[in-house]
C-alpha cells in the first residue's frame, strides 16, 4: 500500500477521506459551496470563509487547509518531536478535548488509539476501508450522512 505522507494529520483526522480534500481535488463547487455553509459558524473567523480558500493537498503538504496551517495539534506535535498524538502519553489533551468541530472531536479519539495500536499502514488502511458506502461501494467522506451514488444513509464516523 501506498500511503500519501501529507495526508498524515498528527491529529488522527486521515487527510484521505476528508471533503475538503475531495472538493480540492476535483474543484467541486457545490461541495466547496456546502463545505463554507458547514464552516462558516464553527470555525473562528469562519464567516469570512470564501469557496475559493477550500482547497488543500493534505495536512502535512505546502498547502494545507486554511484553518490547517496554524493548528495548535500540529505545533504541539512538532514542538514534541512526534508524528502524531498517536505517539503522545497525554492524549487526550485539552487540544482535543477543545477541538472545534464535533466529528472531529469524535473521530480524533477514535483514531488515535487505533493508530497507536494498528500502526500506520493499517490505520491508514482501516480509516480508507470504513468510508466506503456499505450498499454500493462507493467512497466517501468523513462526515457523510448518505451516500452521494446510491442515496444510502450512513453513519461511519464512530
């Protein structure tokens, strides 16, 4: 398997399966349209969210997310000399615990004692695994609700 070393967020949020990715890539505007819906009252500064600042080659890339660039995770991380929280002996932390998105939050302290436990490789191959529509097969993203292809609800993210 190859794994993408940018889409290696210290946080345990797998750049892989996140929309902001997804619509990036494939200059989707309807989905960058929702995603600064989604922002806009979540995030600080979100209200000044524009479609054109959605875009992001992974966490750890040249040009991560906006809200990515300055994550205190991230700097945490780095400041420790670690990968990821997956190697740290005080997750969860405040940093997490104050985490602004809710499915973030949620997925986070998921992932990491996955990751910690499974290793790299087969995190990042468990976390591509379980957002896949279950009905069709189709990928999807962190945070979906149904499946884009067949219309089929879901709820992967726990």
């Amino acid at each position: 398997m190859s794994i993408n070393p940018n889409y290696l967020a210290p946080c345990g949020l797998y750049c892989g399966v996140c929309a902001i990715l997804y619509a990036s890539r494939d200059d989707n505007l309807k989905l960058k349209e929702r995603l600064v819906d989604l922002y806009k009252d979540r995030l600080p500064g979100g209200e000044r969210l524009s479609v054109e600042a959605i875009r992001c080659n992974g966490c750890l890339s040249a040009e991560p997310f906006i809200y990515c660039r300055d994550c205190g995770i991230k700097a945490c991380t780095a400041e420790k000399g670690l990968k990821g929280c997956h190697e740290c002996d005080d997750f969860p932390c405040n940093l997490i615990e104050t985490f602004p998105m809710p499915v973030g939050k949620k997925v986070i302290l998921r992932a990491i004692p996955h990751w910690r436990a499974a290793g790299t490789e087969k995190w990042v191959e468990d976390e591509e695994a379980r957002y896949l529509c279950p009905s069709c097969g189709h990928k999807l993203f962190r945070g979906a609700k149904r499946c884009n292809r067949c219309k089929t609800e879901v709820d992967l993210d726990g």
